[in-house]
C-alpha cells in the first residue's frame, strides 16, 4: 500500500527549513558577534587544540565550534577572500563560556 501525506524533501512541517540549512545561533558580546554551534562528541573525529585552555579536544568530546558572524575589514588583507567561516575555532564549552574573564 503507497503510503499517504508523503512531504517533500524540500522542507519539514510547518513549513520550517530542513534541519541542515537551519541558521545557527549568533552570540552578542564585548568582543564581537560569533556563530556558535554545539558539537556532539559523535560528530567529531579529530584532535583539535582549545584557544582558550591550550589543551586538546580529543575525538568523540562535545564541545563548541565559534566564529566571528561577520568579517571585519581589519582582518583581512585586501586581497584575501577569506569567509567569516574560514575563521572558526573549536573550544571547549567551559572554556568558551569564561573567554571574556580570561582577557
């Protein structure tokens, strides 16, 4: 038997975008506005180095990826394309949340 009410790929109920294409969260503050995005550890299967402690972020640890939600002129050389993305960084969500006392 076909089965009913069968919805498109292109979208989800409600007509909210399909979860891959949602924008992710931009964090307001003192050093600037960042895309922050939650890492589950089953989605990571590499070593990354945390800027804020110095210290691995070793394959299957939950933690946060961060970068600047625009591109400041300051930042790049004038014939650099760079993206705002090309920017981020993995951190641990500790020390993510506690960047601005480290300063």
């Amino acid at each position: 038997m076909p089965r009913r009410g069968r919805r498109s790929s292109g979208g989800r109920p409600g007509g909210r975008p399909p979860l891959s294409r949602r924008p992710d969260p931009v964090e307001e503050a003192g050093d600037g506005d960042w895309v922050v995005r939650q890492v589950t550890g089953a989605a990571t299967g590499k070593t990354y180095r945390c800027p804020g402690c110095d210290q691995e972020i070793r394959p299957g640890t939950p933690h946060v990826v961060a970068w600047p939600a625009y591109v400041r002129d300051s930042d790049l050389d004038a014939w650099d394309t760079d993206s705002a993305a090309d920017l981020r960084r993995h951190w641990h969500a500790p020390c993510w949340r506690a960047r601005d006392r480290r300063r």
